[in-house]
C-alpha cells in the first residue's frame, strides 16, 4: 500500500458484546459503497500472536525486535490492502488494555471506535432464543444440561463476551475516541442514530434503508454459520425496530444474580 493510499484509507472499530446489534450496525453501514464494516475480525489476534513469538525460545535466541516490529507495524495495512473500501470499521475488542497498548505501539496513526452498548440481559436472552431455536447453536454442542451452565459457558471469562465488556468498560476512559451508540436507541430510531455516527466519523451522511436488510457479504464473502450455528449472524427481513424477548424472563436467577446490574 502505497503512503497515499494509507492517507487515505481509513481505519476505525467497532466495540460491541455478541448478540448486540453487531451485524445490523454492518448490514446498515455497509450500503454505503465507500465503507466497510467487518464481520468478526481477526487482525487484532494476528498482532497478539505475532506479539507472543517474542517469547519464544527461537526470538530469544536471535531477538531482532525491530525486524518484528515493523511486521506489526504493518498488519492492518496488508489485511486490507485488496479491500476497495476508503473507510474500513473493524469488529474487534480493541480497547482492552492489551490491545490497545499494542494498538498504540504498533498502528502509529489516530483511530476511531463506536461503541455499541447493550444490557447483559438482553444479550443472553438474545442467545437464549437462539440457542433454543438452533439446535446446532455451538452451546448446544457441549455437554450442558440446562440454561444456567449454558449461560455460564458463553459468560467464560476468556469468551467474546467477557473480553468486549472488558472492552468496553476501558473505552469510556477515552471519551476523545470513543462514540457510544446503544442498540435500544438505533432500532427506536436508526436515522438518527446513524446521522450521530456520520457526525463522528467525519462524513457526509448517506441515505440509508432501514428495512429489509440484506445479509452481510463484503467483497463476495459471507458468513458461514455452520461454524458457530444456523442463524447466529441473520438479519431479519421486515423494518428495523424495537422487539420485545420473553426470553429475558427465562434468564436463570443465579445468572441473573451475578450479572444484572451490568446495563448501559
């Protein structure tokens, strides 16, 4: 990638629980041709693991740090190098301690992170339904009897959910970089909330649809949901609004108990 053209590609993330409007936020943003809001990302795994060789028996022996660094240096520019969008919105728990200081230490430029918060509970009744609806749901693959050790898997403290909240408990230490959008407010309503992100990133708004969403692809790649479960990254057809779950009130009492006063 040329310095132009990593002048001009831009680079921002998107901190957010599973199961909290992660692939509508995408859906959404990705009608806008110039921009590209990620599935899941891998990147920030890349750094960590190429991060860890430093400790290692091999670079220890030979520890040519700065030859390594300028790998690290360079991670995010090669991952998106073929990508044709300008503005890329990479999913991934980015203000945690650790990924941030390699962030800081390694991308050498500014970045942005919208934040989209949304309360526990509403997030494990979200993968109650799910997981009760799919009977290949990846919690239903284990040997879990009821929903209390289900719940208790998915809240695994080295699971997505406990590393984004880790995520976004650190964010709100950077108000100067962070925009927080909660998920109650977009599918109430989604113009505005979107017209606040434009506001942020610094960019015309673009006139978005808010119905009838299509399922995420980004340059001819889609999700595959055998991997994690049927339906775990579906957009529903019909106008994008507030719905009630009745699974919020199948939450068991333990897990209730010990996570319920995690709202934003």
């Amino acid at each position: 990638m040329t310095s132009e053209q990593k002048k001009n590609k831009q680079l921002l993330f998107l901190v957010a629980q599973p199961r909290s409007g992660n692939t509508l936020f995408a859906s959404i943003m990705n009608q806008n041709p110039e921009i590209a809001a990620t599935p899941n990302s891998i990147t920030l795994e890349i750094i960590k693991d190429l991060f860890l060789l430093k400790n290692t028996d091999v670079f220890l022996n030979y520890p040519d740090h700065r030859s390594l660094d300028n790998v690290l240096d360079s991670v995010f520019d090669i991952y998106y190098k073929d990508w044709p969008q300008r503005i890329i919105i990479d999913r991934g728990p980015v203000m945690t301690t650790g990924n941030f200081q390699l962030m800081q230490k390694h991308f050498k430029r500014p970045f942005k992170c919208i934040v989209l918060l949304r309360d526990l509970m509403d997030v494990l009744a979200s993968y109650m339904q799910w997981y009760t609806e799919n009977p290949d749901a990846f919690p239903n693959r284990y040997n879990c009897k009821n929903d209390d050790e289900k719940l208790t898997m998915i809240m695994n403290k080295d699971g997505a959910v406990a590393k984004d909240l880790e995520a976004i408990k650190n964010a709100y230490n950077y108000p100067d970089i962070c925009h927080f959008v909660k998920y109650d407010d977009i599918v109430a309503d989604p113009e505005k909330e979107f017209r606040k992100i434009y506001d942020f990133l610094e960019e015309p708004y673009y006139p978005h649809y808010f119905e009838n969403l299509k399922q995420i692809n980004i340059n001819g790649i889609s999700y595959d949901d055998t991997v994690l479960g049927k339906n775990m990254h579906k957009v529903w057809s019909g106008k994008v609004k507030k719905t009630y779950n009745p699974y919020i009130e199948k939450i068991p009492q333990r897990i209730r108990k010990e996570y319920e006063h995690i709202r934003f």
